[in-house]
C-alpha cells in the first residue's frame, strides 16, 4: 500500500512504547551504608496529562508501595544516619519514614528528587507534623527539590499587588537592588532582611495612598506628595521618610527616575522614649516557678541584663569559670545565676542526652537540630516581656549608683548614649521616688 492510500480513510495514531515488554519489577537490594546510589536523583521527568488535586494519606501506617525499594532503603540509611547524629527519638523517626514512603509512593516520575511543596502537602496532617524533618533528610541526601517562594519575596509582592504597573516595576526594580545588590555602579550591597521588611512595609502603605490618589509612576510623585502622604505619628514619620530616601536615592542613581523628590525634604525628631520600672511579682514567680529553663533565663536577665537575642545565641562553650563569655565582654555569673544554670545543664541532659545542639537554650523544636531558639520563645518561657526586666535591671543600676553612665555601660555592655538614657530617666525623679520602684 502506498501513501496515497493509506491516508485516504485518516491516519490511526498510536502511541508510542505501549507496546513493549514489560520489564519486571525491581528487586529491593539494599543500600550499603553510607554509600548514596549514583544513579538518583534520575534526570528524566515525566510529564503528566492532568494536574489533579491529590489526598495524602495522613497517617505513618500508609498501605501505598514505592515502586523503587532500593530508593527506600538509602534514604532509610540516610534517614537513620541523621537521626543518630541528632538524637532524634523513635517516635520521630518513624513519623518521618512514615512521610517519606508516601513522597517515593506519590512520585510521578520515580527516582526524581522531591519537591519541596509535596513535603508541605504530606507533612500537613496532625500525626506527620514534621515538615523539618524530613527536609533535612532528603536535603542530606541531595533529593530535595526546594521550590518554595521564599517568605521576603511573597510580603514583597503582597504589598506590591494592587499597584499600577509602571509603579510596580519601579518598587520591584528597587526591591531587586536592595534584596540581592548590585556589581554595576554605582555599587549596591545585599540589604538584611528585617531592614529590607521594614521598608517595604512603609513604601508599599505609601506607594498604595498614591496609586489611590491616581499616580501610576513614581517618576509623577513630587515633595507635596510626599509630604501629604506621611502618617501622622513622628516616628511612623522617621521610619517612611527613610525608605522613600531610600527608593527615589536608588532609582534617580539607576536612572529610572529623572529627579529625586526626596531630597531637602524636613528631618523628623522623634522624642525618646524613657525606660520603665516593672512589677517584679512577675520576675520573682519566673525564679520560683520551679521550672530550670525559665528559672535559668529569668535568673539571667533578672541579675546581669542580658539581652534577649544574646541568651538565644549563647553557647555551652561560654560557660566557664564562673562566668559568661559573650563576645569581647565577661560578666561573673552571680550565686543565685550559676545554680539555676546548673539546675538547667542538669535538666537539659535528662531530656535531651544525645542532642548535638552547642547552645546552652534549647527546646523541643531545636534539640534535634542545630538551630537556636528565638527570643519570642525566650519572652513566652519566662512569662514577661524579657525586654522590660533588662530595662528595670539597667534602671535600679542606674539609680543606685547616682547614676554614673561609665559603670553602667562596662557593666551591661550598652554604649554611652544608652546609658545616658538610663541616666537621664534617674536624673529626671527625685532620689526618693527613683529608688523606691527600681528595688
């Protein structure tokens, strides 16, 4: 049969390989340990006809099969490595076997590393509440497949959705400088993050008044519209005023803008605020709580004014001889600091005997990791703004010693213009009324 008749009735399609062989069905080998199978993650993809929204099965007794058992026993093997190294307990351990048998289960192309977003959808239900975990498993064994937005990109783009388009390239063309820096002059480094969040909170309410008021570039924006635009509050005023700076400073120097508005605009002062006295009842129930941990910390803070973020950061190592290293600076730990620290160290070893964690502050969250805690978690252990207590230490220092700002600031190791505020904050009350609040 030619061609000219083999098309005169239509062509029939097939697709192809559905004919072949089938080959059999792998057999588990296992793993030797330590040594990962050079052939995963496979670089091939499968591509699917349908997208269809999947049910997880939500429990670590799942009935599904991997299709590849030699995958399952070396991610096993990296599994149980990990969770020697960390001291992990049983019970995570078998949650965390439990989600990754359903992630090699699920896979659409088997042997092809795991996104990240799967791990979300599995690790969501109330017994394999483990996403950490199991991405630090299959990140250590290089089948991870990290496709999360990262947190800073998503509050960038929540604030800059409802902005006309032109003015959002503008923000986002600021947003990349400042997030990632730039090599071409003029030359701009990486801005830290609480920093970069702290001004695309101000610009993106700023920039929407304007897009309200029917600017759709910032090239249109003058100093009236600046000024008109401020919040009322000063320091609300200080904190916007420094990111528009900011904005129109790298877009005129970019050449996005033809001039800046921001400039010559008034300088805002904003009254400094004093430091208060607390009511110790709390601080008193915290040392006598008979918890070790929130004894320890409160005892810490209480007696020496540590700050929050120091004690998150403080090692074992910068326990010794009595006294607490922190950076360049030594503080002698008082009596009453080094038993609720020994309380502590001895509490910390019964829960936690085979954690690699090296800061002194750890939790169930962090025992297992390396990771410190956060002082949010420092605040709510203790059970009071852990703020508020080095402010009323720093203070009654202050006032017992008439005072004298050097020894306060070689004390608590704050600069000379904080100790000046303490200083002032005395100065300012009668030597009766000082002293009264401050005990």
């Amino acid at each position: 049969m030619d061609v000219r008749d083999a098309n005169r009735n239509g062509q029939q399609l097939f697709i192809a390989d559905l004919f072949r062989e089938k080959r059999p069905d792998p057999v588990a080998e296992p793993a030797p340990q330590g040594k990962w199978p050079a052939r995963y993650p496979v670089a091939h993809r499968q591509l699917t006809l349908f997208d269809l929204l999947r049910r997880h099965p939500r429990t670590r007794r799942c009935p599904l099969v991997p299709p590849l058992p030699d995958l399952e026993a070396a991610l096993d093997n990296v599994l149980l490595g990990h969770a020697t190294s960390f001291g992990w307990g049983q019970g995570l351990i078998v949650n965390t076997r439990g989600a990754i048998r359903i992630l090699l289960a699920l896979q659409d192309t088997p042997g092809a590393a795991i996104p990240a977003s799967d791990v979300s959808a599995v690790t969501r239900g109330r017994e394999l509440n483990n996403l950490k975990s199991v991405l630090e498993v299959l990140a250590s064994a290089g089948m991870l497949d990290d496709d999360r937005q990262p947190a800073l990109d998503g509050f960038f783009a929540q604030h800059a959705a409802r902005l006309p388009e032109q003015m959002a390239h503008e923000f986002s063309q600021w947003f990349t400088i400042r997030r990632h820096g730039t090599a071409t002059p003029p030359r701009y480094n990486p801005t830290g993050e609480p920093t970069l969040r702290r001004h695309i909170a101000s610009l993106g309410t700023i920039l929407n008044s304007w897009a309200e008021a029917g600017y759709l570039s910032l090239r249109e924006v003058g100093r009236q519209a600046i000024l008109d635009a401020l919040p009322a509050s000063p320091k609300d005023q200080r904190r916007t005023l420094s990111g528009v700076r900011d904005l129109f400073r790298i877009l005129k120097s970019k050449q996005v803008i033809f001039s800046n508005p921001a400039t010559r605009l008034p300088r805002i002062v904003v009254q400094e605020s004093e430091p208060l006295p607390m009511e110790l009842a709390k601080v008193r129930e915290a040392l006598t709580s008979g918890k070790p941990v929130r004894e320890a910390l409160a005892a810490l803070i209480a007696f020496h004014a540590l700050w929050p973020h120091e004690l998150c950061s403080l090692l074992l190592t910068d326990l010794r001889d009595h006294q607490v290293h922190i950076g360049r600076r030594v503080v002698p730990l008082a009596p009453q600091a080094r038993e609720k620290i020994a309380n502590w160290l001895n509490e910390r070893a019964r829960r936690w005997p085979t954690t690699v964690n090296p800061h002194l502050f750890i939790n169930g969250h962090t025992g297992v990791r390396t990771c410190s805690v956060t002082p949010t978690w420092v605040s709510n252990t203790i059970g009071v703004s852990a703020d508020a207590i080095r402010q009323d230490r720093i203070l009654y220092e202050a006032a017992v010693t008439d005072g004298d700002a050097r020894r306060l600031s070689d004390f608590f190791g704050i600069t000379t213009q904080g100790a000046e505020r303490y200083v002032r904050t005395v100065s300012s009350r009668t030597a009766s009324s000082a002293t009264q609040g401050f005990s």
